[in-house]
C-alpha cells in the first residue's frame, strides 16, 4: 500500500478512535481524561513545570566541586637578545610549547549559594502549585462547557416543543375562523407568535454549535452529549454544609494561587539574601595538577610537573555601591511580592463570598421556579379550555404558553447555574479536584 494512503487509513482509523473512545466516555470523568492528552495550554503547563524544576538541579550543582581540564599545545619562536661582555649577542630560538592543568574547586563556603538554592526550592515549588491551579482551571473549564452544552441541548427540546404548541394553536386558531367563531386577529397572532418561536429555535441550534465546538476543541471529541440531568441529586450540592468563614478558611489553607503567592514571597527574600550576600566573603578549597614546557620565555628549556592543594578565600571589599543597589531593589521586589499576595488574597476572598451567596440563592430560586412552572402548566390549562368554550381569547392561550415555557426555560437554568456555582465555590476555595468532578458527574445519567 502506498505510503500515502496508508497514512489517510492511519488518520481515518485514529479519528475513529476517537470518536468511538469519546462516546464510551460520555461522563464527565472521560470527557476529563481526554481533555488531559488533548488541551494544549494544560500541556503546555505540564511542561513548563517539568522546565521550572530544573532550577532546583541546578542550584543543588553549586554545592558540587566544579573540575576543569586546559590543554596547551604548539610552537613559540623568540628573538632573545642577551648583554654579554663583548656586547649585545643575537639569538633566534624555536620551541614547542605545553600546558596542562587539572583543576577542582570545592567551595566551602558562600551565602550567595545557600540563597540561591532556597529561593529555588520555594520557586519550584510555586510553580507546581500553579501547575495544580491549571488543573484546577482545566476542570472548571470542562464542567462549564459541558453544563453549556446540555442546556444548549435542553433550549433546542424546549424550543421545539414550544414550536409544536403554537402551530397547533395556530391550527386552531384557523379552524375556530373557518367555522367562524375566529378573527383574521387571531390567526395574525398565532402566526406571529409562530414565526418568532421558529427564530428562537434557529438561535438555539446555532448556540447548540458553538457549545459542541468549544468542547471539541478543549476535549478533541466531536460528538453530542448524551448526558440527563438527575434533579434530585442536587440536593446534595450545598454550599451551607460550611458557613462562609469555613470556605475561606479552606481557601486561605488551599488554594494553589495563595500558595504560590506566598513562595513567591519566600523566593524575594532569599534574593535579598542572595544580593546582601555580596558583602560577604567566599571560602574555597582549590587543588591543581598542572605539567608545562616551555610555556614562557622565562621558562625555556624547563619542564614543571605541580601539584597544589590550597583554600582560597576572597572578601569583598567595595564595589562601587552596586550590592548596596541590588539589595535595595531586591527589598522593593519583595514588597511588591508581599502586595501582590494581599491582592490575590482578597480577590480570592470575594469570589468565595460572591459564590457562596449565589449558590444560595440558586436553591430558592429552583424552589421558586418550580413552583412558576407548576402554576403555570394549570394556568395554561385553564386558559386553553377556556378558549375552547370561548370564554378566553387566542392572544390569552399564546401568553399562558409563552410564560410556560420562559418559566421552563429559567428553571432548567437554574439547574445549571446552581451547580456552575457549586463547581465555582469549589475553585476559589481550592477545593475543585477529581473528587469534586467526580460529585458533578454522579449527577448525570445516559440518556435512554
């Protein structure tokens, strides 16, 4: 087979795969697991992460003995002129010249190396507590996008079935006017109202689209959603199991963000550390093997072969201001580190607050949502046989339809909304993790 047509097999066959592996994982915690391999940015976090953790190699190698190997060879020609008794005397020598060392440094002592490898510990550090944000983000990006997609998917059936509810009023709106006991008034009607529910059902397939593209693109699976809603099962979605201050409390303990935050803090002050560590002297232990021939003119002719063992200290003495300066600027850093984490802090602090009272409200709004749609279904009812005894007009029934189905509408909304607050309230505690995905996924069923 060709190279190229068994690439499109190739290609055809993982597509397949695909699909055939996103709709046996039509539950949330497949959908997760796809978004994992697929989602670039989290991938790109990954590695990121894996980068960020070299630091802390890299500050451990200032400890280690650092040995390096010079290698001279070649050829010298000096022109000597030597005053001599019976004056100046001329010479012109060629020679082959060498040098060889062998050196290793073994620091014993420098504060700028102990600074460097504990601001790269809190570092790295920080950077996995980001790494767990993103995370964080990837499932509250996924649960959004699949709530949006479901009732994407729940607007286009309630659409449809108000669309089948004004055509057959219209159909009898027409009857009532071809028997004569209807006006040309109600059927206007009837078909106005028919034609803006035609419009609303076109809007709804369109967000449908959107919601089912945008899960694509975060999970690579190219399919509807199969999914129902288990109403019952919100009930144990409650933000009251913790009153408020306990949510923040977990946040201030939890949360990824304030975490980093406060290594971030950790990582300033041991750059302080580092830039005042230019006022103090370093310690050496030094030793060297070295073999040269000829390597300057004052030594041609001679051959050396050393060895030397030495501690070698260095102290600082002035520099012209500049530790001074990196100290000062390395203190201003670390203020601006200190007012970024009260800034998080309190960001963190009302988006808890802001959750937490939404979530609340979602439960008595259901309540009251259910409670419209059931009055609404018997006023409907009512207003219907009304209108078939003739005692309520057209424009009547079409507005008791209309206020069912906005009531319907809402309700499955809130739905929604309730557990996109719960999921929400989860993450600016820094509670959202596979369990909690794994709570919003129970409350789901395969359609039948």
């Amino acid at each position: 087979m060709p190279w190229g047509h068994r690439s499109n097999v190739l290609s055809g066959l993982g597509l397949l795969m695909c699909v055939l592996a996103a709709q046996a994982q039509d539950d949330l915690n497949g959908l997760y697991q796809l978004a994992v391999t697929h989602n670039a940015d989290f991938r790109a976090a990954l590695a990121n992460t894996e980068a960020e953790r070299e630091e802390l190699t890299k500050a451990k190698a200032l400890f280690y003995p650092k040995v390096q190997l010079g290698l001279m060879r070649g050829r010298g020609n000096t022109d000597r002129t030597t005053q001599t008794s019976i004056g100046a005397l001329n010479s012109d020598i060629n020679y082959e010249l060498e040098n060889y060392s062998l050196t290793v440094r073994q620091p014993l002592y420098n504060k700028e190396t102990f600074a460097i490898y504990g601001g790269a510990k809190s570092y790295v550090t920080a950077q996995e507590s980001l790494l767990e944000q993103e995370n964080a983000k990837l499932i509250l990006k996924l649960v959004s996008v699949y709530l949006e997609t479901l009732y994407a998917q729940d607007r286009v059936t309630l659409q449809t079935n108000k669309l089948e509810a004004v055509n057959q009023q219209l159909r009898q709106a027409e009857q009532r006017y071809q028997r004569g006991s209807g006006t040309v008034v109600e059927v206007n009607e009837a078909q106005s109202n028919l034609d803006i529910a035609k419009v609303e059902k076109i809007q709804a397939a369109n967000d449908l689209l959107s919601s089912q593209q945008s899960m694509q693109i975060l999970t690579g699976a190219p399919h509807a959603l199969s999914a129902e809603l288990v109403v019952a099962g919100l009930n144990t979605l409650s933000g009251s199991e913790y009153s408020v201050e306990r949510w923040l409390e977990l946040a201030r303990q939890h949360h990824p963000e304030l975490m980093a935050a406060s290594l971030d803090i950790d990582v300033a002050r041991k750059d302080v550390e580092k830039k005042q560590a230019g006022h103090y002297p370093t310690l050496d232990l030094v030793g060297v093997r070295s073999y040269s021939q000829n390597d300057s003119n004052n030594t041609l002719g001679s051959r050396f072969d050393t060895s030397t063992i030495a501690l070698q200290m260095n102290v600082p003495l002035f520099a012209g201001g500049y530790v001074s300066a990196n100290v000062r600027q390395s203190a201003s850093r670390l203020t601006a580190s200190e007012e970024t984490m009260t800034a998080k802090s309190r960001e963190i602090e009302f988006n808890v607050r802001k959750y937490y009272q939404s979530l609340i409200a979602q439960q008595q709004s259901i309540s009251a949502y259910q409670q419209a749609v059931q009055s609404a279904k018997v006023a409907l009812d009512g207003t219907q046989k009304g209108f078939q005894a003739g005692f309520k007009t057209n424009h009547e029934v079409l507005d008791a339809q209309q206020k069912l189905f906005n009531n319907q509408l809402s309700l499955t909304k809130a739905y929604y909304s309730l557990i996109s607050d719960w999921v929400n309230l989860q993450f600016s505690s820094g509670q959202l993790t596979l369990d909690a995905l794994g709570r919003v996924s129970q409350l789901f069923i395969a359609k039948k």
